[in-house]
C-alpha cells in the first residue's frame, strides 16, 4: 500500500505507456508545451470535467469528473464519466435505490489507437473504483472524437496485470528521479514536447564518444 503522498497522477499512465521520456520530461521535471492535438483534448476534457453533472437516462445515472485513487496501485485522479448501470448484479450506491454495476467511460479527442496506451488508462481507472466502491468492473469505454463511438474494452487479468507493471514502473523511475534516454520513433513528430525532448539529438554523437575517437586518432 502506497502512502498518499507518494501517490503518481493516473493520467500520466498514458504518457508513460506511450514514451517513458515523455512522462518523465511532464511529470518528474515538470515540463510541458502544448500543440494543436493537445489543446483539443484540453477543450474535450474540460468539457468532460464538469463535476456538478449528474443525469439519470432511464436505468443509467452518468456523473462526471468523479474524484478516484488506490492505495494499493499509488495513484489518484478522476474520471471523466462513471455511468451506474442498474443491474441485479451490482452494487448498492449511498443515495440510490437498487443495485449498479459501475462502468468508468474515457474521452479522447482522435482516433482509436494501435497500442494500448488508452486501453491501460481506462483499466487504471477502473482499478481505483473497484478499490473504494468493492465493486467488480469486467469491461469499460472509450470515447472517440473523430469517430463519436465508443469502443468497449473488456479488463481481463492480462490487461491488468500490465496496468499493475506499469505502475510500478513509473514509482520506481519516480523514486530515483530518472528520465529515461530518448528513443526516437515515427510519433516523435507529433508530440508537443519534441522542442524540449530534442530527439534528433539522439543521432549525434555523445561527447564521452568523440573524445574517445579523437584520442585513438592522436588528435588530442
């Protein structure tokens, strides 16, 4: 169990699961510029987050901007939807009547994604409310902008196991400090910290390497 203090921000399970540099850059040395992409799912979520939302759609109550952690996984945040299904199968919620099964939705601006980065937030998420709601969540959604579905992603014990190593990883790299090296991909060009993470740099030669040459050249 972590204590609250040490507790990392869920949002930053993306950036990790996309570039461990990337998250260490935001949330270790507390760097951030913003682009195009970034600021449209700024705007999304903050119109998300409006925590005083709450709305009944025949058997499904949907709040918004709902206040999570976990002491076991370390982390805190909140979502941007959590729809209470009314199911014989459910839960029984302080000011309601009957049972619900607890289902968290995430908002994202673009598309689906190849990897997982997404799927893992979500699984996050979902963790945290099963720790302080004793409830069971075996699947949730993600809300697409550009395509206005939603996509069902079902928690399965492998997802989660990699939501657990993930975490776990990211309060190590955070207990030491550590950024990680770049490694440059294709979507280096589309992250709004390119600037300050300067991957081309990666492809110069360090300064450990041209002192070593010179000296075997004679040069020095």
């Amino acid at each position: 169990m972590y204590r609250e203090e040490d507790y990392l921000m869920l949002s930053g399970l993306q950036h990790f699961a996309f570039c461990r540099r990337q998250w260490a850059l935001i949330h270790i040395e507390q760097q951030w510029a913003e682009n195009e992409r970034t600021a449209d799912g700024r705007i999304m979520h903050t119109n998300a987050h409006d925590g005083s939302f709450r709305e009944k759609r025949g058997n499904v109550i949907i709040t918004r901007a709902m206040q999570i952690s976990s002491a076991e996984l370390g982390i805190s945040g909140e979502c941007d939807v959590v729809e209470f299904h009314r199911s014989a199968d459910g839960i029984q919620i302080s000011g309601m009547d009957g049972t619900y099964q607890v289902i968290p939705v995430e908002y994202k601006r673009g598309m689906p994604k190849e990897d997982e980065c997404d799927a893992l937030q979500l699984c996050a998420q979902a963790m945290c409310l099963e720790e302080m709601l004793c409830c069971e969540t075996p699947q949730a959604y993600l809300y697409y902008g550009e395509t206005r579905r939603r996509l069902t992603v079902t928690l399965d014990a492998a997802l989660r196991q990699r939501t657990r190593d993930m975490l776990a990883e990211m309060h190590e790299l955070f207990r030491r400090q550590h950024t990680p090296k770049v490694r440059r991909t294709k979507a280096c060009n589309a992250c709004s910290l390119k600037d300050i993470c300067l991957p081309v740099l990666e492809k110069k030669r360090s300064a450990a390497d041209y002192l070593a040459e010179a000296l075997k050249g004679g040069d020095l």
